[in-house]
C-alpha cells in the first residue's frame, strides 16, 4: 500500500508539471510567434502587455494594488506641484506687473506736510526753577493755573527727603522689565499701598502713565468684542482701542440715555459668538472737566451684563471723602467696576500710572500687559515720591476739602464775571481742572486756536501762567474744541482768581484780539 501512493502521487505531480508547462509555453510561445509577424511598435506593446499578465497570473495581487496605489500618489503629487509652480509663476509676474505699474503711477508727497499762512508757529516757552504755585516763564514770574500740581507735591520739603534717600540707596533708574530683574521691593510697596488706600484686592503699576491706559484695554479687549465709549474720552483710551481691534461704538458724551440707545441697536442685531461687551469711561474727562454720571451707567452696566474700566487719571487722589475717586464719589460699591485705571502723574504728582482690581483681573496684566511686561519700570525714586504724597493725602484728609473748595471758588468767579460774554464754562464746579471755551461758535477752528494763543500770550507777560489745550486733531476721533485749560490747586487765593480773571478780560478787550 504504501509503495502504490508513493508512485500514485509520483506520477500524478509529474503528469500535471509536464502538462501545465508544456501547454503554457506552446501556448505563449505559439503567440509570441505570431506576435513576431505584426509591425515593430504594436509588437513591443503587445509583448508588454503578455509579459504583465504573465507576472500577474503567478504572484499575490495584493501588495501590487498597494504599491500600485502609492505610485499614483506620488505622481499626483508631482504633477500638482509642477501646477501650482507654474501659477505661482504667473502670480508673481502679474503681482510684479502690478507693482511696477504703482512705480510708475506713484507720486511722492513731501516728508513734511505744508502748512497754510494761517497755522500757529511754535513758540517755546522755557521755564526756570521748580514748577510749584509760582513758575518763571521766559523770566517772567507767574501765578500757576497751568499744571497739575493740586496740592503743590513738587515742591513738598518731605517728599523731595524722601525721594533723595531713594536715590542714595536705588540709585536713578531700575535698568529692566518689571519681570527682568527690574522689581525692586519700593514697587511693591506702592503697589500694596495702592490696593490699600482703594480697598481693593491688589494693585499693578506701570511706568508711564499714558501707557497705563492702553495696556490695560489691549489686555482685555481683544477684536471679536465690543466697547462702547464717551466720545469725549482722552487720547491714551482711543490708541488703545486702536491696538485692540476691537469694534467701538461712541455715544455722546455724557449721555447713558444715548448709551442705552446703542446698546440696544446692536443687541437686536446678531451677536457674534464669545462676544464681550465692555464700557470705558473717566472719573474726571481730561478733554471737559466734566464728572461722569456713574451711578446711571452701573445700572446699564448690571441691565445690560457689561463690563466697565474707569480711566481715574485725574479723579484719583480728588474725589471722594478720602479721595478715592468716582466710586467713593457716588458712594457706589468697588465691586461694581471691573477695572480701575489711575495715574501717579496728576494728583500725586510724580510719574507713572496703576491698575487695581481683583487679583483675579490685575493679575492677567503681569503677563499680557504690554507696558508693564517690556517697558523698564518705574524708577524708585519716583516710587518713593508716589508713597510719601499718597501718606500725605492719607493723613491730611483736609487737603481734598481745600481743593473742592478752591475750584468751586474759581467756577463760581468766572462764571459772574464779566468772562461769560466771551466764554463758555461748562466744566463740573469741583473738577480742578477747567475749559473755557469762545462763545463764538461761528468762527473757524484754526481761527479760535489763534485768540487762544493770543490770550495765553498776553496773559504770561502780565504774570499769569495759563495754557491752551493740546491735541493731535489728524488722530482724535473728535476734534475737542479749542480751549484754554484751567487748572487749580490748594494755595490759590481769591485775589489770584480775581487777578485771573481780569488779565483774561484785559487780553480779551487787547486791540489784537477779535472775538465776536
């Protein structure tokens, strides 16, 4: 039995080898022969073809749809490189096209811009000594309505103690960012008072105060949101809108019923996905002297859900009992704003500006605040000159009686006197800082700033330091109009307001001078 399979099988495997292969080859070669009668090129083709079908029919087909596969991608991918270079090609020709056509076609404007016959020539004014309740103009002493010396800090015996045993032991400057070696221990010293006096969680503080502002609205305030805004608000709050990219709406100024208005008119509309909605305002507005209508605008503020700043840059240190500004003001909860901005360079009179807050919202600063994380930091010894005037408006709580005293003294001096015929004075009666506006409406901006200029001009030759109000009219997003800034301080007596005031009603009726 086992002798017969073994044979069986033998013979079996080899009929079927000499079966297959004998009748494969004739088979193949009886066509290759045949193949061998057509033309050259149809021959090759068709050898080809015979030779893959004769691959494919002895091997797996799998690995074959696999590489097969990846050679079409490899040649879709060459292929639509080759595409996309060639109509990068043709872009780039037509873009240098485009190009040389704006050569050709541009016009080159002059680096300074021409200015007309009637634009104001610059004259510098140069002040010698300290700038304290009298300054010396171009050698004339004046009596100082001009700058923000409230409670005459600058020339303060203590401070100036203070500040030099600063200078002894920090020396001038910090040399870094607040987060590159540039903290030292007098900052944090005035940040913690800083929270303190404005019983707040925790204080931030930056080296210059315009930067203060704007930092802290591009911190928050990112491009999908909204801000509404006075439309009176300072300089510093719009560059800072500016770099945010957020979409701003401004409302008149003042006025929470337009305020409302708006708010509504977008709310109707489709609002974008993680949309915030944010409002900046100012204790005191730097550009009016007018006080804000807090309380109203908390209650849209709560009505509405939206977040508030308040820019405190001259309300700190003035209002308030105990000169906390706006809120204590109005007596309304630190809760109910979000943010509060201050600066170190009115009140205080030093330099630099602060953001306090939750520790929650302060604390983001640190690390997204632009002005705070590249900026060198403040110097000590204006650090030191922050916390001893701080110390005195702590301890002298007096000292903001006099000064609202003071400024509603000179509000209403001026407005019974003979200055209503020619001004308009609409700035709140216990702001310091005050705007008289021409009552002539009629004439042309350029032509205003001119009596003004004439005004203050003739005003510091008679020994009375006053200024007109500075601003960048190709950037405001409302031209303010022109005015002459008026600002008090504690030791101004009332026949200095008297005197005032009659060396603005002597440049007034001054032959040089035409108003109405």
């Amino acid at each position: 039995d086992d002798d017969y399979d073994y044979y069986y099988y033998y013979y079996y495997n080899y009929y079927h080898y000499y079966y297959y292969h004998y009748y494969y080859n004739h088979y193949y070669y009886y066509h290759y022969y045949y193949i061998l009668q057509l033309p050259l090129l149809p021959t090759i083709f068709a050898a080809m073809y015979l030779q893959i079908n004769t691959l494919f029919s002895q091997v797996q087909f799998n690995h074959i749809y696999v590489e097969g596969s990846i050679l079409l991608v490899l040649l879709w991918i060459l292929f639509k490189k080759t595409a996309n270079s060639l109509n990068a090609k043709k872009t780039e020709s037509s873009e240098n096209s485009d190009v040389e056509e704006k050569i050709k076609s541009w016009t080159p404007k002059p680096m300074v811009n021409t200015t007309s016959l009637s634009a104001l020539p610059m004259e510098n004014y140069v002040i010698d000594g300290k700038t304290g309740h009298y300054i010396t103009i171009n050698g004339q002493s004046c009596i100082n309505f001009a700058t923000h010396n409230y409670f005459n800090f600058i020339t303060d015996k203590s401070i100036e103690n203070n500040v030099i045993n600063a200078v002894n032991k920090y020396g001038v400057g910090s040399c870094g960012p607040r987060a590159f070696y540039g903290t030292f221990d007098i900052h944090i010293e005035l940040e913690e008072k800083i929270a303190k006096f404005m019983e707040m969680e925790e204080a931030v503080i930056y080296s210059y105060g315009f930067s203060t502002i704007t930092s802290a609205i591009q911190a928050y305030v990112k491009f999908r949101d909204i801000v509404y805004v006075d439309e009176e608000v300072n300089f510093a709050i719009q560059k800072g809108l500016q770099s945010s990219k957020a979409e701003v709406v401004y409302f008149k100024h003042n006025c929470p019923e337009d305020l409302e208005r708006l708010i509504l008119e977008k709310n109707a509309t489709k609002r974008r996905k993680n949309r915030k909605a944010f409002l900046i305002v100012e204790g005191i507005y730097m550009n009016t002297g007018n006080i804000c209508n807090l309380p109203k605008l908390i209650d849209i503020r709560i009505k509405h859900k939206i977040r508030i700043f308040i820019d405190e840059s001259i309300s700190f240190g003035i209002l308030g009992e105990r000169g906390r500004g706006i809120t204590e003001h109005f007596n309304i909860p630190k809760d109910e704003v979000d943010l509060i901005i201050g600066s170190l360079e009115t009140s205080l009179s030093s330099v630099g500006g602060f953001c306090v807050g939750s520790t929650f919202v302060v604390d983001h600063q640190r690390l997204s605040g632009l002005g705070y994380c590249f900026s060198a930091s403040l110097p000590p010894l204006l650090s030191a000159a922050a916390i001893k005037a701080l110390d005195q408006i702590e301890k002298h709580p007096e000292m903001l009686v006099k000064l609202r005293e003071r400024s509603t003294s000179l509000h209403r001096s001026i407005c019974s006197s003979q200055l209503t015929e020619h001004f308009i004075l609409e700035s709140d009666a216990t702001s310091p800082l005050k705007h008289l506006y021409l009552i002539n409406k009629s004439l042309s901006h350029t032509k205003q700033q001119q009596i003004l200029k004439k005004i203050v001009d003739y005003s510091i030759s008679k020994g009375v330091a006053i200024t007109t109000a500075s601003y960048l009219s190709d950037r405001e997003y409302k031209i303010p109009t022109p005015s002459i800034r008026l600002l008090t301080s504690i030791k101004v007596t009332d026949e200095e307001i008297d005197f005032l005031i009659n060396t603005l009603l002597q440049a007034v009726n001054a032959s040089t001078i035409d108003i109405v």
